[in-house]
C-alpha cells in the first residue's frame, strides 16, 4: 500500500456485462499474491462465461479494479469469490465490497451469507472475522457438497479450509 486512496473513488455497483469480461483477469492477479504464501498452483479463476451465470456481481470502480462473485446457496446468499487488484490491495477497497455484498444480499431477503476460505492466510478467514463472520461447524447438504467440490479441485492441499457464516437482518439501514 503506498499512499491513502479515497474509497469514494471506487463506485461500487452490479457489474455490467462488459465489465464482467474483464473480471477474470482481476481475479488472476488477484491470486498471484497467494504465492507470497507458497500457494503456486491454485485452480483457474473462472471464465467471464461462469461470471455472467452469478446471482449478482458488484465491482469496485469504473473500470473494476475489485469484485465480489455472489451465488445462492442453501438458502443463502453465498459469497464465492472476492478478489481486489493487488496494487490495490490492503486499501479498504475488499472491505467495501464485502459490506456492499452484505447490503444487497439483505436487501434481495436473504437472512445470511457463507463463504469458504482458507483458515490462516490473513487476507481470508482473519479478514472476514474482522467483518462480522463466524465459524461455521455443522455444514448444510449444499455447503457439504461444496466443500467435497473444493477437496476435488485440491484447494485442501494448499492448508485447512473453514466455512464461515453472517447473520444479514441487522446490515439494512434503519428509516
């Protein structure tokens, strides 16, 4: 991180179906920094084509420079991917993207929202705890069979995963 941004410069808003196209190149440099881990081999971000199939989409900025991948599962909203450029990282920017996720969630009705993680990278499950996520113990069928798709596609191997979970009834604003 070298100078203080000014988050306001980063509009956050559903993706359009161009902007979608470039997502997957976010998410690529986006996972670069997993090396600083020894994280080498992670599996391929998805295709423009699998992004334009979410449930919802929120970007950070004109043109994105961060998204959040939502789905829907179990029930609940879902958050699958959340990915910032690294020149950007550490700026506030995820954050922000992860509490427009949880306000739009809430506003669709959803009364939670899950993610997947790994345990001990401190830009994961550290980083969504500091946000209001909890450790989820009993996984749902549909989180199960996610978490059996991710031991397939060898994310295990890279080190211990966790489902964490956030109540959503509190995130809309009062009026």
């Amino acid at each position: 991180m070298s100078e203080s941004i000014n988050l306001e410069q980063f509009e956050m808003h559903l993706a359009t179906e161009h902007e979608i196209d470039i997502l997957p190149a976010i998410e690529t440099a986006a996972d670069s920094l997993f090396s600083q881990v020894g994280f080498n081999d992670l599996p391929a971000a998805a295709s423009a084509a699998e992004l334009k199939n979410a449930k919802a989409i929120i970007v950070a900025g004109r043109p994105p420079v961060g998204f959040a991948r939502i789905e829907e599962l179990g029930g609940n909203a879902h958050l699958e991917q959340l990915s910032v450029t690294p020149e950007l990282a550490g700026n506030g920017i995820g954050g922000k993207l992860l509490e427009e996720t949880c306000v739009w969630a809430a506003r669709q009705g959803y009364s939670a929202i899950t993610l997947v993680t790994f345990q001990f990278i401190p830009w994961n499950a550290p980083f969504y705890e500091k946000h209001g996520f909890k450790m989820v113990n009993e996984l749902t069928a549909e989180l199960e069979s996610l978490r059996q798709h991710e031991v397939e596609l060898g994310l295990d191997n890279f080190g211990p995963r966790l489902v964490m979970k956030k109540p959503l009834q509190s995130t809309l604003p009062t009026q």
